[in-house]
C-alpha cells in the first residue's frame, strides 16, 4: 500500500515538472549548460549590477539556437539630459571591432587578394619601423595574432614613435597598432582611402548580414544616435577634446572603432555561428589557436581575432572584451550550441566586471541557488555511498543490510546520474536534459519508497537508538529535496 502512494506520488511530481518545464519553455532562456531562466530572472540581474557598477547604459542580447531570444537596452543615453538608451541607440565597440576586422580580413584571403603568411611590407612598407629589419617578418597572421612584437599603442609611449619588442611571430603581446598597420595595407590592396575601406567592409560583411546600423566610420545616422560616454565615476567624457580620437575621428580603425547595438551585432555572431561568409577552411584559419593567453584556472587561446575560452575542456566560447573612452563591451559564442550574448555599455572599464558576473553567475548554468541545488544532490548522493559501504564492510548486521544495499545503489546512481547530466549539458545534446531529468527523479521517488518501507520494516523488528536510521533518511531527504529544487529553481 505504501509503495503505490510512493509510485502515485512519483507521478504527480513528474507530471508538475512537466507542465513547469513547459510553462517555462514558452519564454525560456537557456543557460550555456541548457538550465533555463525567465526573462524576469535576467531582468532583475542586470538592473542590480547596473547600479552596484554604475552603469550609465546598456544594449544587451541573448542568443539561443541561432536565434535573439532576449534584446534589452536599460539605463541612460544621456545622463544629464536624462534621455533614456533606445532600439535606436548607438555604442562604440572598442576591441570587439577585432573579430569583426578579423573576419572581414579573411574574406580577401578567400578571394585571393590577400595572403596571410606573406610580409606585410611587399604589400605596403611601414616607413615609421623601416628602420628596424625585423619588421619584414611581420605578416597579416602575425598582425591579427598578436605577435607582430609592435606595442599596443606608440602613442602610449614617451617618444610616441612605432618600435618591435621582440622577434616577430615569436611571442604574444597585444597590439591596435599591428591592427591598424593591417588595415592600411588592406586600404592599399584596394587602391582607396578609408571611407573605400569602409565601403568594402559593408558589401562582405555588414550588408549580406543585414547591420543596418554597424560602422567603423560614423555616418549621419550614428552621430545623431550615438550615446554620450561617461567614466568608471560617472563623469561624462569630452572625447572631442582628445587629440588621439579626434585625429581618428573618419578614420577606419580596424581594432577600436566599430560603432553598433547589441541587436545588430547579434547578426554577426549568427552569421559566425552558421558559418557565412567564409568556406569552411576560412573558418577554420579564423578560429584556429596561435597563442597561448592562459590565465589562472581558465584555459584561453588567441586566434585570428577571437579569445577561445575553453570551458572544462568540454565547450569553447569565442569571445572578445572592448574598452574605449567611455565605452565597454563583451560578447561570447558557442558556435557549435549556436548560443551567445554580447553587451555594450557607456562607461569605461566596468564591462569586464559585468561580463564576468552575467557570465559565471548567471548566463552559464544558471543562478546560484540552481548551482548549490545541483551540488547538494551530488554530494548527498556520495554520502549516501560512503556511508553505506562503510557499514556494509565493517558494521555488517544482517537485518539493516537490505535496506543499506538499497540506499547504497541510490546513492551511486544519484550522484552518478547528476554527473551524467552535467556531461550532457555541456554536450551538444544538452536538450535531452529536461527529459531524462523527470524520468531520473521518477525512478528516485520508486526507489526512495522501497528504502523507506525498508527501514519501517527493520525499526519495528530492531531494538537500538535508531541513529543510523536518522542519517540514512536525512541523506534521501536531503537527494530528494535538492534534485526538485535542482529541477524547479531557475
């Protein structure tokens, strides 16, 4: 009698998450690992990190399967006027206009005007390094690599002169001016000045992937939409007052100043995901590993244009992070899950922060509460086996043996089912997940019945303190508690 409350228990669980994970379905976002999340849940995130990080602005989208299934602009365009951040609104993309450039490169390496391993100086001498020999070594790989061995920026130096820090090819170090010495032989590959480069980049990039609203020169329509930039304090910024960015100001720098929103840039990182643009070999050129950049725990590589951020060696995001005057951006791919998200903001230096908490508390797996459930029922499922197969070798009572083989298969196949999960989240099959996990707290709701009717049996036929009795149903408690939550919570 009791085992069928249990199993009709069982079921009347299975069939709520079931209608829950439909409800949820209907307006989901997924998570990288495919744990879902409410649009609410998103919202309220971003609105408590915008203030604790005093962001001005933002202009942020979510990609799930190919597609934007979350676009939200928040905050200020223009704080003194209180002009509020629309669809219509405008950013700078600072650095991650170089996997854009990037992209852009290698489609004249397709079309045979460009070669990326030949010296950069047969196709245009840089008189402002000819001094130095090593520089003809330098290549268009090298130069969107980061290992043409120039520094970031020469204007960043005493003497404001161009100067190789080491030999060419030979090691990292994160260079515009490798960039932008690119971009000039481009311009000179296609006998024009900048606004013509400009030009070629809308017809192979911008145009076929329909960005309306994406340049690297600012035209009529991104002036008068352009928000206005303000610092990590909130003070605005007179960036026409700057003789660096003035001097630049209808130039096509390639690795700073692309202009667009979250939702038009969004349709490049589809077109990346579905592979347009470029043949498969030009894909693979374009995301293949020059440089190790490692940091801490995280594995990260320098392709062409693109930091590969390597997720437990089981996922690769292609990311890049921004930083004007003024201006901050992220954005992040996993092309094979076609799933990203990119984010402009108008404040300098807070994107990283805010990358690095939308991405590792939220956009990853979830929220942390979905992240403690999931290790609780791991860990009571373990303790469950630890606990069981020490009794069973060296605490042997043949009356409790029936019921502690029980929940020593229940915690084996517990804490082995959630990681089983958790590999299948971070495969491309994570869609399987919201199936296999009702059909996994099913068969627990079954065998949790058993166990408890088992140990109903031994506690009336046993003359002992019970403590162990405590323990054992704390622990199944403690799995059945933590899987639903693991479940249900976002």
């Amino acid at each position: 009698m009791r085992q069928r409350i249990w199993v009709k228990l069982a079921t009347l669980i299975l069939i709520m998450q079931g209608l829950w994970s439909c409800t949820k379905d209907a307006t989901a976002i997924n998570t990288l690992f495919g744990t879902s999340l409410s649009k609410q849940t998103v919202d309220a995130f971003i609105d408590k990190k915008m203030e604790s990080l005093d962001m001005p602005g933002l202009s942020i989208a979510i990609i799930n399967e190919g597609r934007v299934v979350y676009h939200n602009v928040k905050g200020y365009a223009n704080k003194e006027k209180q002009q509020l951040v629309d669809s219509l609104s405008i950013f700078e993309g600072a650095s991650i206009s170089k996997p854009v450039f990037g992209h852009f490169v290698m489609t004249l390496v397709e079309d045979g005007l460009l070669d990326l391993d030949r010296p950069l100086y047969k196709y245009l001498p840089n008189h402002s390094i000819a001094h130095d020999e090593r520089y003809r070594k330098i290549t268009a790989r090298m130069a969107l690599s980061h290992r043409t061995g120039f520094p970031n920026w020469r204007d960043d130096y005493p003497t404001k002169e161009l100067f190789i820090q080491f030999e060419p090819g030979s090691e990292y170090h994160y260079s515009g001016e490798g960039y932008q010495y690119l971009a000039e032989v481009v311009r000179q590959i296609l006998n024009t000045n900048w606004a013509g480069v400009e030009a070629e980049f809308q017809k192979r990039i911008a145009i076929p992937f329909n960005m309306q609203h994406t340049k690297f020169i600012q035209d009529a329509y991104l002036r008068r939409n352009k928000v206005q930039p303000y610092d990590q304090n909130g003070r605005w910024i007179d960036k026409s007052a700057n003789a660096w960015w003035a001097s630049r100001d209808s130039v096509f720098v390639a690795p700073t100043t692309l202009h667009s929103e979250a939702l038009d840039f969004s349709k490049w990182m589809v077109a990346i995901m579905d592979q347009k643009g470029l043949s498969s070999e030009g894909y693979e050129e374009l995301f293949k590993s020059h440089s190790d950049i490692s940091s801490g725990l995280l594995e990260q590589d320098y392709t062409l244009g693109f930091v590969k951020l390597s997720v437990l060696n089981l996922a690769d995001l292609y990311t890049h992070s921004g930083n004007n005057d003024g201006f901050s951006t992220y954005f992040a791919l996993d092309k094979d899950k076609k799933w990203g998200f990119v984010f402009f903001t108008n404040a300098s230096r807070v994107g990283e922060a805010f990358a690095q908490q939308l991405t590792y508390k939220l956009l990853l797996s979830g929220t942390n509460n979905k992240v403690i459930a999931i290790v609780l029922a791991f860990v009571s499922g373990l303790l469950l086996v630890l606990i069981n197969l020490y009794l069973l070798l060296f605490r042997s009572r043949p009356a409790a043996s029936g019921f502690r083989k029980t929940n020593l298969y229940i915690g084996f196949l517990c804490s082995s089912y959630v990681l089983a999960l958790i590999l299948l989240m971070l495969s491309l099959s994570y869609e399987m997940v919201k199936y296999l996990y009702p059909l996994g707290l099913f068969l627990l709701l079954c065998a949790l019945g058993i166990s408890f009717n088992q140990m109903k049996k031994y506690r009336e036929t046993q003359d002992d303190k019970k403590f162990n009795l405590i323990i054992q149903k704390a622990l199944l408690i403690g799995v059945l508690i933590s899987g639903l939550i693991a479940g249900f919570v976002e």
